[in-house]
C-alpha cells in the first residue's frame, strides 16, 4: 500500500503539522517507560500453554483430509496453526529438536511447514554434496529426529522441499545442457524461475528428489515419510509459474529450452491452426516477429520456432487493449498453451506422489502470474491439484528501499488492506493456506498480524492453515530484534500467540454464512471473458488484492472466494453498505467490527465471540463493549485480548481466563529518524516492550483474583486490586504482557 508522505506538499504539511508531530513521537518516542522482556524460554505450561490442546502424537487417528472447502481429522474439522523453518534449520541437532517442539507447542503452534531442507548442502538443506536428487546422510538423519519430535508433540509436518532446482556436478547425466544456465556457484548450478515448465528433465529430478525423501523410513518413527499421517501437505513447487516473468527470461538464456519451447508450442499452434498463412491470418500479421525487442525474429510455423514469449506485463487487460492489441490473439494462446503445459507437469508430479504411496494432501505452488487472465488460469492449475496456497507480507525495507528505510505502516487503516487481501485468491471449494506471512522487520506494528489474520483469516473467512514465515529460531523468543526481517518468535508477535492460538484452534470466531463469490470460467478466459476487474499490485513478496465486483474490503463482513464455474457467469457487486455500523464495518456473523482509520497510524477492530474478546489497533480513549466484558484502552496502540484458558469453555464457564497485552517492541539503545523512516542505531538485547495500559471489566458472578504472570506464563506471586469485577492493567508497573483472571 502507498500512502502519502506528510512532507509532500506545502498545502498538505501545514494541514497535517499535527499529525507530523504525533506521527514523530510514535516513532521515535520516549522508550524509558518500556520494561525489558526476558523470558527464560520455559517449556512448562505455566498458564499460557496449550501443549494438551495438541494431540499426541499428530496423526493419532490418522490422516488430515479435504472434504470440499475443509480439513478433517478423525471427523472433526482441524485448523493448522504454524511457522516455518528453512534451509539447514529444518535439520537441527537433537537438544534444539527437542526444544523447538516442547516451546512451539506450548504456544499453540500444531503444524511446521519444513521450507527449503533440501534447496541445497551445508546451510541450505540436506542435499548431498554432488546431486539435486540424492540426501547427504547426517543431515537427513538430523531432519528424521527433529520430524519425530515435532510428531511426538502432536506437531503436523508441511513439506516444501525446494526454491527451484538448482543442480550439482553428479546432475550433469541428467541435463546434459546444464551449462547453458550459467555458471556454479560454489557446487550448485541455479536454473532459475520459469526454467522447470520448459524442461522435462528437470521436472524429473524435481520429482525424484521429492519421491525420494517420501519413499525414506525415518528411523525414529518407523514410518516412510509417504506413510506418516503427521506429514499433512507435500507442496509440488515453490513460488512459481509457467505464467510469470522468469519463463520468457529463460527462454531468452537457455538456447535448449527456447528450442524446445518452440517446437512443443508451434506443434500446439500446427494443430489448432494447420498451417503459417492460417496462422497468420488468425493472429493478424503485426502478431508474427513482435517479439523482435526480446530477441525472438525470423517466426515461421512452418519452422516450428515460433516461442511462447510473454510474461505477466503483457498479459495484463490494460495492454491487452493498449499497446499489446497488435498481438493479443497471440497472447490468448500463449496463456492458455503455457496453462496447458503447468498442468501437464503437475499432473505427472501428482501421479508420481500417488504412486510413492503418500496419500495425503497435496498443493501445487503458492505464486501470482499477473492479474485476470494469466492469474486465474494460474489459480486453476494449483486448484486442479488440491489446496490453495499463497504467499504475502507487509511492511519493512526489504525491497527497493534505502538501507535503513523502513514502511511502517499498519494494515488496520483499510479493512481487507495488506497480507489479509491475500484471501481474494481463496476458492469456494478447497481449504486455504497462508503459508508465508508476516510484517516485514523493521515494521513496528507485527501484533496487528496474527490478530488480523487469525480473526478475519482463520475465523470469519475460513482459512485452514497459516504458517508465518522465518528462516530459523533458537526454540525461544528472540533475544533481538533485527537479526533477518522475518521474525516470528519476536515477542511482539510470539508473545500473542497464548491468545490468537486458543481463538484459532477453539474456532472462536465464526466462519461466515455470507460469499461475496467471483465467478471465472476458464474456458471463457480465452475469449477475453471474465466479468469483473481485480487490482492487483506486487512488490516481490508484498501484494495487495482487490476486485471492482467484490472489493477487498468485503473480508472483513464476508466470506470472499472465487467459484470455477462450468459456464460462463456475470459477477454480482457485493454491497458493503448494509454491514456499515456506527462508523464501522460490522461482519455478518456480528462477532467482528473494523473501525477504519483516517492515517496509516489509526484504525482499530474488536473480537466479540463466546470465548474470546479484544481490542486491536489504535484505540485510545474508546469504551469498546463487549458484552460481558468492556475494555478501555489507555495507550496509543496495542492488542488486548481476554480469552478463557481452557480448550472447552467459554469465558462464562471458565474459572481462568487468559489476558495477553501486546503492543511494539524494539531493541535497547534503538534509535530511529522518524522523518525520515530511517534506523539509526540498531540496538542490542534485550528486547524492549511497549506498555500497554487499559481499564478492564468484567460482567461474572464470583470474586476474581488477578495474578501477574511472568513472561514465560507462570504466576509470579504478584496481584492487583479488583473493584466490582473492573481493574486496570498497566505494562509501566506490570512490566509484564500475560494476566490470569481466577475465579
């Protein structure tokens, strides 16, 4: 999202003076008041944790399945609630093995997504020292533990096992053109994106090496890795498409491929066509040599080199009609011939994975190709093969900014805003995984994240799996911030989990009865049909979604999907007027109200369900109502949450209820340019918390005790005064996030 600097315009800055202060201060404020988080990283269950939530080990009674829109197991629906680990963190030595999955599950985390554990050797995964295909054997062994422990907890295992193929020395037999990609790096040889769809080769070694680890009896559960009802999803590939811009880069590079290329998609045209002055006639003459500034001249059918160039710019709706018209007859076969091909592989991977005998699920990839056309043949081909997958994030100056330039924004200004407009891709009848999300560090507003996305996401919208994303943790809150940008045991973000878990995996928070559905008819798609228009707008991983028809904003009152139809359908407007209520968005199932803000620093919702009640967001001096419960903040920003302990009770029948407070967190000695978005200093540990401070009541017969707990979750002997059920936590004198309410 962009949002206009306050130092634009003369005109702007002297009506937003006051705003520039404010927005300063929030910056760059005073930090003396914030208290020092340091947990000792305690396994015991204390009052926060939900290790018997989980049941042990994953897979007890069997295998998670998809009915329709949903995941199963042993004939009740399952939420997966999880975290990535990458590269060699997916092989870890035993003692953090063990600590990882005793600290995860006491935080509610019941699933892991393994990304990356075999991209390469050493610090990139299990890969043996010459080969894509083969597995170096301590590494494998250490990633057979570490998968039997995080079972042994009840822990379910994603597979992803690749970020393309890249080939070693002992590969050469396989590809013989292997050099035409360049050159090593060190022992591995990058293809690069695009490259798999063109090659058949190495979708062969992408297959073998993944049937490999599935036809692997890990020693320490007695089970292959096909067989093990804890390995819930193999995901085919990750973060591509037949469909986006690495594809005509390596048609351009790799002379083999582009051949090829040319060859298979001419003998698709000869087909459809018969011959070149059909051809020629049906594209219009201007089609032929178009891709002359990219380097593809002298096209005949005839010769059979005519390539399938093109890539998500070209196939946009806007140059469709623009500058692309002269070849846009081309273009529309170019989509639907490189659709074709994806699913060919895709459906020659699946069979493969069937025949290892893994019966589980299974997901294609979780990448964009553009928008509208290109982008739901795209979706189709990853929904022809199971669940639905996608990648978003947020915040932070991970591309195209200044070293130390940071976007600080919060996502709670516009409802649907941000990674939650990922769910514009959900489908009506297969589940639907985030499985790489997260606020981009330095973004300073991490706890909206889990709040957000574990409310509208996995609650009012339905989504069955989320997996933030890291590359790795030491099996503990991190004692710095700072140290990659995608940080989930931050304890801005960890911290709120003891609350967002329960609300996730109790299924607090009502899916909602209302679809703002989109229909698309793929074999429509090729005559220029769709019946609506989307926005779609990307900064490598950071994408935001929207849609003329059914805008983003309609996640935060409905349940949005897209619908494949078998005939072509006009998209009805979804109306949000009707869920508009004193000032804000009120969601069908009344449990969720979002308060839009006016800044990127304002906007706040609440959570008002059985079990769980909150308040998130900028919400000082708001008395927000929630039934039996009223919370009123007294701090400019933070997520406050009041939650019943137990995995069977409500907060009317539980005898201990959870409060978690969380707002910023920083480094000690951190300093920023607030003007200027810019990090000064870094800072070192420990961790720094902002206070947060509210009033809070509750409306329940019985005399309760409030227990501080520590930052591990235990109760550290300290209590506070309650008058008439009301009491008032605040984090300068608490100097903790985590509250037991005893009855």
């Amino acid at each position: 999202m962009k949002y206009l600097p306050v130092r634009a315009h003369c005109f702007v800055m002297v009506c937003l003076l006051p705003l520039m202060f404010f927005t300063n201060a929030l910056y760059a404020g005073d930090t003396s008041t914030w208290y020092r988080f340091e947990p000792q990283n305690s396994t015991s269950p204390g009052e926060i944790g939900m290790q018997d939530w989980l049941e042990k080990p994953a897979g007890k009674h069997g295998r998670i399945v998809r009915k329709s829109d949903k995941l199963y197991y042993n004939g009740e629906p399952i939420k997966l609630w999880g975290l990535n680990n990458t590269y060699s963190a997916c092989s870890p030595n035993k003692e953090l093995a063990e600590q990882r999955a005793a600290f995860y599950a006491k935080y509610g985390i019941n699933s892991v997504r393994l990304h990356k554990y075999a991209d390469g050797t050493g610090w990139a995964g299990i890969q043996s020292k010459d080969s894509f295909v083969e597995f170096e054997p301590e590494a494998l062994e250490r990633m057979d533990y570490y998968v039997a422990r995080l079972k042994e907890h009840g822990i379910y295992v994603k597979l992803s096992s690749t970020f393309g193929v890249k080939l070693g020395q002992a590969d050469r037999k396989y590809v013989p053109y292997m050099d035409e990609f360049g050159q090593m790096r060190g022992n591995r040889l990058s293809t690069g994106h695009g490259s798999i769809f063109l090659s058949r080769e190495l979708q062969d070694l992408q297959i073998r090496q993944v049937v490999n680890i599935l036809q692997h009896k890990n020693p320490h559960t007695g089970l292959t890795y096909a067989d093990d009802p804890a390995i819930v999803v193999v995901e085919l590939f990750n973060e591509d498409s037949a469909l986006w811009h690495g594809l005509l880069q390596r048609l351009r590079s790799v002379p083999t491929l582009r051949k090829r290329a040319a060859e298979r998609f001419s003998d698709w045209l000869k087909e459809k066509y018969g011959g070149h002055q059909a051809l020629v006639k049906a594209w219009g003459k201007a089609a032929i040599d178009s891709f002359k500034n990219e380097g593809f001249t002298g096209e005949n059918l005839d010769k059979r080199n005519i390539a399938p160039a093109g890539n998500p710019w070209f196939y946009d709706p806007a140059q469709l009609v623009g500058s692309q018209a002269h070849k846009h007859k081309r273009l529309f076969d170019t989509m639907l011939f490189l659709y074709e091909i994806q699913n060919d592989f895709y459906d020659r991977y699946v069979k493969a994975i069937r025949d290892a005998d893994y019966e589980g699920e299974i997901l294609g990839s979780n990448w964009q190709a553009g928008r509208a056309f290109s982008h739901y043949y795209n979706l189709h081909s990853d929904y022809r093969v199971g669940l639905i997958d996608r990648h978003d994030y947020f915040g932070g100056g991970r591309h195209g900014l200044k070293p130390g330039k940071f976007n600080n924004a919060s996502m709670l200004r516009t409802a649907g805003s941000g990674m939650l407009s990922a769910g514009m891709q959900q489908v009506s009848d297969r589940p639907f995984m985030l499985s790489e999300w997260i606020h981009v560090a330095p973004n300073e507003w991490g706890a909206e994240g889990p709040a957000i996305i574990g409310a509208y996401g996995m609650g009012l919208n339905g989504w069955d799996v989320s997996y933030m994303f890291q590359n790795s943790d030491s099996g503990g809150f991190s004692g710095r911030l700072g140290g990659h940008p995608w940080d989930v045991t931050a304890p801005q973000v960890l911290g709120l989990f003891p609350a967002v878990a329960r609300q996730v995996l109790r299924g607090d928070v009502a899916e909602s009865n209302t679809s703002a559905k989109r229909f698309v008819h793929i074999p429509s798609l090729h005559e220029g049909k769709l019946g609506f228009e989307d926005t779609t707008t990307q900064q490598h991983d950071i994408k935001t979604f929207d849609s003329d028809k059914v805008p983003a904003g309609a996640l935060s009152v409905a349940k949005c999907v897209v619908e494949f139809t078998d005939r072509y359908l006009d998209t009805p407007s979804f109306d949000l007027e009707p869920y508009k209520e004193r000032d804000s968005l009120l969601s069908s199932t009344k449990q969720l109200r979002w308060y839009q803000g006016r800044t990127e620093f304002d906007g706040y919702f609440t959570i008002n369900t059985d079990a769980t009640k909150a308040v998130v967001g900028f919400a000082q001096g708001r008395e927000c109502n929630l039934d039996s419960i009223t919370i009123r903040p007294k701090c400019r920003f933070g997520a406050i949450y009041v939650t019943a302990i137990e995995r069977e009770k409500d907060i009317k029948s539980s005898r201990k209820l959870l409060i978690v407070a969380i707002a910023r967190a920083r480094n000690t000695g951190q300093k920023l340019n607030a003007a200027e978005d810019e990090i000064l200093e870094a800072g070192t540990g420990p961790v720094l918390m902002e206070p947060v401070t509210a009033e809070i009541s509750i409306r329940k017969s019985g005399n309760p005790k409030v227990i501080l707990l520590d930052h591990d979750g235990l109760p550290s002997g300290r209590t506070m005064p309650v008058t008439g059920g009301t009491f008032t936590i605040d984090g300068i004198r608490d100097k903790t996030p985590y509250y037991l309410v005893q009855y």
